[in-house]
C-alpha cells in the first residue's frame, strides 16, 4: 500500500499570524485525522498535531507555509486545514463542523 503525500502552499493572513490560539486551533483540527501532517515554512518542518512545534514555525502575517498529509484521510484533512488558515482561523466550532461533515 503506497500511500502518497499530498501538500499544498497557504499563506497566513491574519494580522497576528500563527500565535497562541490559531496554533492551538490548528493542532486540534490536525488531532482528528489519522494521517500524518507536518508543516514546512522554509528548511522547517514541524508535526502539525503539536501547538508547541505550530508555534516554533514563528509564522507571522504573510508567511507561506506547506501544509502536507500522508495517510488515509490526507486530502481530507489537508482540505480541512486549508480551510481553516483561509477562514483566518474564524471560529474552532465552526470549521470543526465543517470537517466533520
């Protein structure tokens, strides 16, 4: 079974950029899928399913990040995150529902 990595390129629009409460929301959101997701800004690859590795990217307005899943619900989840850092992380119950779907 050869599962293949899917990315894609965000940027964060946000004024505060990937602070405390986006990183957490993000984390969480990253939580409920079983494929593995990372977060590369540059030469920095970090596990998305960690607030403290999130916050380690330093990610501030206008950053580009790659979002990138490997597993069985990858596009999923990358779909889910996506949405998430273009909504300018809105609201955690809101995307939540949308993911869960």
């Amino acid at each position: 079974m050869n599962e293949q990595i899917v990315q894609r390129l965000v940027v964060i629009k946000n004024e505060q950029g990937l602070h405390a409460r986006p990183a957490q929301m993000m984390a969480r959101l990253a939580l409920q899928f079983e494929s593995m997701i990372d977060l590369v800004r540059d030469s920095q690859r970090v596990d998305a399913k960690s607030i403290l590795h999130v916050l380690t990217l330093g990610a501030d307005q206008g950053t580009e990040l790659i979002i990138e899943a490997k597993g069985p619900d990858a596009e999923e989840a990358l779909d889910a995150l996506v949405r998430l850092v273009e909504s300018e992380f809105a609201t955690d119950e809101t995307i939540s529902q949308e993911s869960s779907g």
